[in-house]
C-alpha cells in the first residue's frame, strides 16, 4: 500500500514538473524504487565508468542523444553535470517529466 502511494506521489509529480530528484539516505530503496516506477526508462549508474566516461568527455551531446527519459544514478559524481542540467531543463520549462 506505501508503495503504491509513493509511486502514485511520484507520477503525480512527474506530471508537473520538469525533472524530479530523489534523495535519501544509503540503502534506502532509492535506486529499486525509481527503476521500477519507470522500468521503461534508460537508466545510468554513474558509478560504472562505462556509463561515466561519455559524460566525462562531452556531456552535452551525452544528454541531447539519450533524450528526456533517463535515469540518472548517483549523478553526484559528476558535479558539473548539474548547470548543465538546468541549461537543458531550461530550454524547454514547460516539458515536465524528465
């Protein structure tokens, strides 16, 4: 029931806004949620390099190839890909669910 609300919450959510961000703390299910929420999404673990590295080398390009439905791990890793995302976000405010 928790988590059919939660995933509920969280459709409800993607629906009016542009990006959504999960926080929590280690091992707390964040990762299993969201990939099931949006199983048919591409999802990227930035902790394995094969994922890491394009957005090491051009990050932008990296986003406008894999589109608006990705799932991006442990995207702290890559702090400088924040600005970037707001820049992409910005370019379209009123596309939510990204």
């Amino acid at each position: 029931m928790l988590l059919r609300n939660l995933t509920e919450e969280f459709n409800r959510k993607l629906r009016h806004f542009p990006v959504l961000v999960i926080l929590g703390p280690l091992q707390y299910g964040k990762t299993t949620f969201i990939r099931g929420a949006l199983s048919d999404w591409r999802y990227l673990d930035l902790e394995k390099p094969s994922d890491l590295g394009p957005f090491k080398s051009d990050a932008e390009s990296r986003l406008k190839k894999l589109g608006d439905k990705i799932i991006l791990d442990e995207a702290q890793r890559l702090p400088e890909l924040f600005p970037l995302l707001r820049s992409v976000i910005d370019e379209n405010r009123k596309r939510n669910g990204r």
